[in-house]
C-alpha cells in the first residue's frame, strides 16, 4: 500500500472524522455527566446539612456553652460525614476538618450562604459544606447566632464514577475507530476497484492493446469515467486502425511501384551505359543532355533501390545473413570499392572479429562516409575500436558540423538539413538505412558534433550479432 495512496487517504480520513465526532461526543457527554454527578453531590450534602440544622432548633442561650457545640457536632456527624461546629475562638467536632475550611468559604458562610468546596485531603477528594445557625427574636426577626456548622464527606464514589465514565468514553471513540477503519476499507476497496481496473486498462492501452475495455458497474461518477474511457479506446482504435491502414496501403504502393519501376530502369541504366560511352563525342547541347539522362539514370536507380530496401524494413522482411567477418577488411573493402581510400584517414586496426552481414555493414559505411564526403569537410576520418562485446565505427568530417535544429531527424526519411540540397545526388534515405541497418544488427548509431568542429557519427555494433 503506498504511502500516500488513494487507500491510506480514505483510511485516514474516515478515521480522522469518527475519532473526531466520537472524541466531541464522548467528550461533552462525560463533561455533562462529570458535572451533574458532582452537582447532585453537593446538592444533596447541603440539604442534608439544612435538614440537620434545622432539627437543632431551638438552639438554646447565647452564647452557647461547650455542650451546646458538642451536641451540634454530634448531631451533624454519621458515618459517612465529619462534622467541625465554631464559635468564636472555640469549636467542637473534627479539628482535622478546620484545615480544609478556606477563608473564602467562610466569608460565604457569615454572609448567610449555604457554601460548598471540593478540597484535596491527602490524595482524598473531599466535600466541604458549610452553613450557619441563626436566632429567632421576638417579632419574628432573625439574626446571626455567631455559630458556623460545617461537614465533609468523601467524594471518592463520585470520583469512581466520573473515571468509569472516562473509561467508556476511551472505550466508545477505540470501538469507533475500529468501526471506522472497517468502514474505510470497505469505501476503499469499493472505490479502488474501479480505479485500479482504469489503471490497468490505461496501462493496456498505452502499451498498444487498442482492445482494452473496463466494465462499467452503476451509475456514479466512477462509472461515467469508465464509459468516457471505452469510448476514447473505441475512437483510439478506429482512428488507429485506419491510419495503420492507410499507412499499409502507402507502403505497399511505394514497395509496389519501386518493383515496377525496376524493369523499365534496368533497361534505362543499359542504355545510360552505352549512352555514356557515346557521351563524350556527342557535340554541344547533346553531350550535355546525354550526360545529365545517364546521372539522373544513375539517381532514380538509387533512389528506387532505396525506396525497395525501405519498404522492407517496414514490412519486417529485412533480415540478416551474418558471417564472422574482420571489420577492417570489410570497411577497406567499402571504401576501395568506391575511391574513397586516399580521401579517407583510416585507423582501422586488423584482427577485429564479429559477426555481421558484410552487405549491411558496407551499406553502413558507404552512406556514413559518403555523407562526410559529400556534405563535410576534409580531412574524413575513420576509426575501428573495439570495447569488450562491442566494436565502435567513428566517422567525421572538419565542417560545419550539424545545428542543434537537425541533429534530432539526422536520421529521418528524406530528411536534408541544407534545403538548397533539394536536387543534390542523394535520396534523403541513406543515413535512415544505416540507422536501421545498425537496429537491425542490435546496435545504435549516433551523430554528433565534435569538440573540433565537424559532424561525427559513431557505429555500436554486438561482436556476436544481434540477440533478437
């Protein structure tokens, strides 16, 4: 699962939302209880404590004697509640209870109110409760008697309610967390189905199954992404499918026209030879005409040579017929066969081995030095080297070289960098021969310009041929 994937997003999401809405509910809802619990607490203490003093009336003479605090005391104390009773400087009851009274909650109580406070003692949580008593005078009024009656209880049960209400609360949000990543799997795998089965479809389709379809389940938006995508691969294999055929149809009329043509040239190239060896008594406008029948002769005899061996590359007709040849020995053969040898500078060390089709080798060659003879400057060099399973053919010229705008279609059919070269003696298909003689051969070949200057090109040939 990655990282950062559709699957973890939704996992985490869904997660993050439960945990969040059962946290607030969870949370205000132990809040709401903590608070009411303690409210009853204190609520029922202070009546107890009014229902006790209220029994004590009469109260008796003031100011009251020590038994008289001594029986408030034991009266407001059972088991469950200490009590303290002050009066002045004297008091009766729980000594230890008078270090849990505050000030504050004294104040409050000789100002007549009913007063409570949560203390610590000791690590106990404790309620303090304190009042005090007052005095009927005749007529009916009431004054203070000086007497302040304060009890305390423990608040541990409340406290082991309130924890155990804690204790649910982390109980709800795990359970619901565990719900939502249940859930989130579920919404995951649902909407990763049909995400994963695009992924593969489009992964077909790119790499040139035009037939790759998905099924489309519902009506969602998930569904309207499938269908747009079968219809895309449909519109993708019509318009493929009639571009192949139009391109096959091309290629068989050129494959076609280039074989038709080859009679009539074999006829016009014998003639162009006896023509050539009349050409140069012919006088005047008939010589030159004579020779320019038999070069253009020459140049449709290349070019429809070219265009055959084109046309089978691209029928997949173009195949090998590979010898253990040494490479210096073809490529001098090349260069020798041609008059190229004085204008070439060769390193072409001997006792290099591979195994090759010699034919397709000398075409490599003839169209790379031709090139640089024609289009380059002198001097052409022409290195052989070898590198572990590999050898290197490297030709270059000292021109111009080749501007950054031509190198990347140097290779391309009918490709002239120079467009005043439109009629030169080349097709245009040369340098796409050698390409794919070199492909054919599981090789590469490369043109660049040098750090000198010039245009070079380099062979990479396996020694033991091609692996497919």
């Amino acid at each position: 699962m990655k990282l950062w994937g559709l699957r973890t997003r939704l996992l985490m999401a869904f997660s993050l939302l439960v945990v969040i809405t059962a946290a607030t509910v969870a949370g205000a809802a132990y809040v709401q209880s903590r608070t009411v619990i303690l409210q009853q607490a204190q609520d029922a203490t202070a009546r107890v404590l009014v229902d006790k003093a209220a029994a004590l009336y009469p109260l008796g003479p003031l100011p009251p004697a020590g038994g008289t605090l001594d029986r408030i005391s034991g009266e407001l104390s059972d088991r469950d509640l200490s009590s303290l009773v002050l009066y002045e400087d004297q008091a009766s009851g729980n000594a230890q209870l008078r270090s849990l009274i505050s000030p504050e909650l004294r104040d409050q109580v000789r100002s007549g109110n009913v007063a409570w406070q949560r203390v610590d003692s000791g690590g106990t949580p404790m309620l303090v409760v304190g009042t005090r008593f007052t005095v009927l005078l005749p007529g009916g009024q009431q004054r203070a008697s000086g007497i302040e009656a304060y009890i305390a209880r423990s608040m541990d049960p409340e406290e082991s309610s309130i924890d155990e209400l804690a204790t649910r609360a982390w109980l709800i949000g795990g359970v619901a967390l565990v719900f939502a990543i249940g859930l989130a799997l579920l919404a995951a795998r649902g909407v990763l189905r049909p995400v994963r089965e695009l992924g593969d479809a489009a992964q077909r389709l790119g790499a040139g199954d035009l037939r790759a379809r998905i099924s489309v389940r519902g009506s969602d938006e998930l569904a309207g992404v499938a269908r747009t995508f079968n219809e895309t691969a449909e519109a993708l294999e019509r318009h493929v499918g009639e571009l192949e055929r139009m391109e096959s149809d091309a290629r068989r009329f050129v494959a076609d026209v280039s074989h038709e043509l080859r009679t009539p040239l074999a006829a016009m190239t014998a003639v162009a030879d006896v023509l050539e060896q009349e050409a140069s008594r012919l006088p005047g406008d008939a010589g030159r005409a004579a020779r320019m029948t038999i070069d253009e002769t020459h140049h449709l005899t290349r070019l429809v040579n070219d265009l055959i061996e084109v046309s089978r590359f691209d029928a997949g007709a173009a195949a090998l017929a590979p010898e253990e040849v040494d490479v210096a020995e073809v490529v001098t053969a090349s260069l020798r066969i041609r008059g190229w040898t004085g204008e070439v500078e060769r390193d072409l060390p001997a006792g290099i081995f591979a195994v090759l089709d010699p034919r397709r080798l000398d075409v490599i060659v003839a169209n790379l030095v031709g090139n640089a003879v024609r289009h380059g400057e002198k001097p052409v060099t022409l290195r052989l080297a070898e590198t572990g399973e590999w050898i290197t053919l490297e030709v270059a010229d000292r021109g111009p070289g080749l501007a950054p705008a031509v190198l990347p279609h140097v290779f391309d059919r009918f490709y002239k960098a120079d467009s005043a070269r439109a009629r030169s003696g080349g097709s245009g298909l040369g340098l796409a021969i050698a390409w794919e003689n070199a492909r054919l051969h599981g090789g590469t070949l490369v043109a660049e310009n040098g750090m000198d200057g010039g245009a070079v090109f380099t062979l990479r040939l396996p020694r033991q041929g091609a692996t497919a």
